[in-house]
C-alpha cells in the first residue's frame, strides 16, 4: 500500500513508530502494537504501529525517529507491508521457559531491538526474564558482543588504549574530568564515551558538557584523540552499541539491571580498549552494599573482559558518602578545574583520581602508578591537557572557573544539634540535587560544607542548596520535611531514625552507567 507521510513531530524515544487510519489498517491487516515495513527510496525501516482516527485515510503519521532515518519529507510517498513475524520472539519466548540461549539467538534478538522489530512489551519482556533467571557469563558475552555488532565501532589504529569505567550511584563523582587528562598527559589513548544522567544529579557528559561540546560524530573523535590522546564525549551521538541504551529504558522503568555486565563492557568492547579499570563503589547507599558484592561483581567483569580481549582491573571504593564537596554539573565542573589549577585541595577526590589513574599506569607497564598520577595532577601538565582536551573539542580552553555559572538561588540547610556527622543519605541527596534542577539545569546542585566525621555546633551550615528558578528551589526545600541527609550523633550513636506506622516507601533504584 502506497501512503503519503504526514510528519507529526512526535519524539518516540529512539523508537520508530507510525500512525496509521484503523481502516487503511484493517486493509492492510495490522493491529495496533503491529509492525510494518517502510519502503522509501529503497530504504527499509521496520516500525511500530499505532492506529487513530486522527491521521487520514491514505496517509501514514510518522514520528521524528522515522522521519530521521528514512529521511522523509512532508507528502513523501512510502511503500507500506506488513512485516514477518520476528523470529527473536521465539527466542524470547524460549528464554521466557527458562532455557538459555546460544549466541546466534542472542544476536537475533539484539538486532531486532536496533532495527525496531520488537516493541516495547517484547523487549521488556527479555530483560524481565534475564533479571528473574540471571544471566550466566556466556550469555553476558553473547549479548556484549551483539550489542557491539549491531552498532558502530571506533578504530583507531593503537595497539594500547586505555579506558576507565564507573558502575556508579555516588554524588559528585567527578573523577573521569581529572582521570582523563592525567592518563593523556602521561602520553596513553584514552577515548572516554560517557553517559548523561539517567537517575544521578548528573553523568560525565553533563559535566563536561559545561567546559565543551560533547555530542561529536566519530570523525570528529577520532581527531580529537589523534591530537591530544583523549576525549570526554557522550555516547548518544555515536551509536556505539546502540541496543544498551533501548535495554536501559526497559530497566529503568522496571527497578531491575540484569544487563550490567554486558552494557558496561559492550561500550569498552566498541572503543576497541586494551586496558580497562572499573571503579565498583561500595558501602551504604551505593549499588554494592558490601565487600563481598563488590568483589563478586569484579570476578564477573574481569572475566568477561578476558573472553572479549581486554584486560580488566577493578577498584573498590568508598561509596558511603558523596565525592568531593560539590553536586552538580557546573559545580562539580568547578571543583575538578579547581583541582587541575592547584587552587583548592579536595583529599578524597584527589586519592581516588590517582588510584584509578595509577592503576591505568600499573595495568601498562609503569611503576609507582599512583604517585605518578599525583605528580602529574600537581605539576600542571593535567591541567594543560585538559584545556587542550576543551579547546580541541570547541570549547574555551582559557576558561576560567567563574565562568562555570551557577544557580542564583541558594538555600543553606543548618545543623538542628550538636555532635558528629556519622552518615550521609547518598540517595536523598541526589533527590534534592535533582529537584533542584539538576542536571538539565547545568548551575543547579549542592555544596557540601560538611561530611561524615566533621564536627558540627548547632547553626552551623551542613550544605547548600543552589537552584536557576526560584519554583525549584522551593520544591527542594519542601522535600526537605521528608528528607533526612545528614545523620548527627554521638560517635557511639546507635538509632538511625525511627518508623511510627506502615507507610509507602519511595523505592530508590539506580541505573547510571
């Protein structure tokens, strides 16, 4: 059937999906949640059906993700059929009975969710069954490698690059902005593809993104890295693995991660990495509660990397309580300048760099990694990488820290009692941080002036709020009620806090890669 494209400029997530009149529908035979093949000029786009009574008869609506790929204009005129059914669905529904599947099924089904074979409900229905099942360690390198085949690849033609991964869930983990120049200064390729946001106050992307561009074609990568040895841009721009982030969008709205693993070593695998360091934060409030998760977690990781080629280490370290003293993207983009220029002295931050950075340097042959790490970040070779990094990717690379504006709103939170900090809420944090407004207002977030082991006298301010709108930080300090961050005592202090009555509990659940 030959119908005419209304464009709807409707964003669908990544999703291709169309609308279709219920008559042209039952004439072609589909029903709604169908899939239909788009013919246009020779180029094939399975999607997703909706029908309506809104789009008229001979006409197809189509959202802003078809629009892209097919590169259709208004009134174009697209071949419509509908499609085979998918046989990933069998293989779905096979991993759904509870067997395990064989590398070719896997693939099946990864390069079905690329294409936009599989809906919604389908693709839900695979991370459910991976979650409630589990996912053994060849299934975990089955789908890191589909996920890598069905997207694009970076080469760069190194025998060594370097790369440095977070499991994440801390505040204010700044560490990629100073890691990056450090490993780079030291003369090692390290092209770090990073995330946005997806439940923290910010990703690395967020951050970087208010030094310099991040949205870079692969070209424009690569030419980066050709000069300066490094990078900091968002993968979301570069297809690289692309079925890990249509996976995440599942995970997310279900509270499950079963595809850790293969989403985090996927993206490594894309880059082509040699060498890798994972940073598996640990303690209360982070997603590893304890040693023996964590070190359980790093058993898997670095196996996986071995069946995919790239060495693997991992760090363990604490993620009790936040990074640093900032939350927020231009705030914690001030503080790891800050930190480059020698301006301020962050101990944790700085020891945390420098172990990650150290054993990058230990993992390829050099020794005393993380006093070579310290002497770079000191001498100020870090810093001239990083604006050389900045400058080369189109930002300032003269840029200086007040230019990194920040919110004009400010609410400063004091002490009620007297004592000790003895803990920090990581999540209750991040929930006030993003009320704010964070990450997508870049000057939005949270300065510490406490953290757990100070002493604090009544009055004395813990930490302040910064907001762009007022409207915003209003509703941040309305959730502070219901928000206790800050834990106060004596050092033998045993009550954490007290539950009068059966009440519903907000689940907190975590997902940034």
């Amino acid at each position: 059937m030959h119908l005419k494209a209304d464009i709807l400029g409707i964003d669908s997530g990544g999703k291709p999906i169309v609308f279709l009149n219920r008559f042209d529908a039952d004439d072609i035979g589909i029903r709604a949640s169908g899939r239909i093949t788009l013919n246009f000029k020779k180029k094939l786009l399975t999607a997703i059906v909706n029908t309506t009574t809104s789009v008229n008869r001979g006409h197809i609506g189509i959202n802003d993700e078809v629009k892209r790929m097919l590169d259709i204009k208004q009134n174009s005129v697209v071949d419509v059929e509908i499609t085979a059914f998918p046989k990933s669905l069998q293989f779905i529904h096979n991993r759904l009975t509870g067997r395990r599947l064989l590398y070719h099924e896997i693939y099946e089904i990864v390069k079905d969710v690329v294409q936009g074979n599989l809906n919604e409900n389908e693709i839900s229905a695979f991370v459910t069954a991976l979650s409630i099942q589990g996912l053994d360690l060849d299934e975990a390198t089955s789908l890191a490698l589909s996920m890598v085949e069905t997207g694009k690849q970076l080469d760069l033609g190194k025998k060594t690059i370097v790369d440095k991964h977070s499991i994440g869930g801390v505040p204010g983990d700044k560490t990629t902005l100073l890691v990056v120049p450090i490993v780079a200064a030291m003369g090692l390729t390290i092209p770090k593809v990073s995330s946005r946001a997806i439940t923290s106050a910010g990703g690395t992307a967020d951050r970087a993104e208010t030094l310099m561009p991040v949205d870079l074609e692969i070209s424009e990568m690569k030419r980066v890295i050709k000069k300066s040895n490094g990078c900091m841009v968002w993968g979301g721009s570069l297809d690289l693995a692309p079925a890990d982030d249509i996976f995440v969008r599942s995970e997310y709205s279900l509270y499950i991660d079963p595809l850790l693993l293969p989403s985090i070593m996927s993206k490594k695998k894309a880059v082509n990495a040699t060498h890798l360091v994972i940073d598996i934060p640990t303690g209360r409030g982070s997603k590893m509660q304890t040693v023996s998760e964590s070190d359980f977690l790093a058993k898997e990781l670095i196996e996986l990397g071995r069946r995919l080629g790239i060495r693997t280490h991992c760090v363990l370290t604490n993620g009790e309580k936040p990074i640093g003293f900032t939350m927020g993207p231009s705030l914690e983009a001030r503080e790891a300048l800050s930190i480059l220029m020698n301006k301020i002295a962050v101990p944790d931050l700085a020891d945390k760099v420098c172990h990650i950075a150290g054993s990058i340097f230990e993992m390829v042959g050099k020794k005393s990694g993380y006093q070579l790490a310290k002497e770079i970040l000191h001498s100020g070779k870090a810093e001239k990488k990083m604006r050389e990094i900045i400058g080369l990717q189109g930002g300032n690379s003269k840029v200086k820290i007040e230019d990194l504006a920040i919110g004009g709103e400010k609410y400063m939170v004091r002490a009620k009692k007297p004592g000790q900090i003895l803990w920090m809420d990581n999540i209750a944090l991040i929930e006030l941080a993003r009320a704010a407004g964070a990450p997508k207002d870049k000057g939005a977030g949270i300065v510490f002036n406490k953290k757990t082991g100070d002493k604090v006298r009544i009055g004395d301010v813990l930490y302040t709020i910064y907001a762009e709108k007022p409207r915003k930080l209003s509703r941040t300090v309305e959730l502070l009620s219901e928000a206790e961050p800050f834990g106060i005592g004596d050092n033998i202090e045993m009550l954490i806090h007290k539950i009068k009555e059966s009440s519903f509990v907000k689940r907190s659940f975590m997902i940034d890669r």
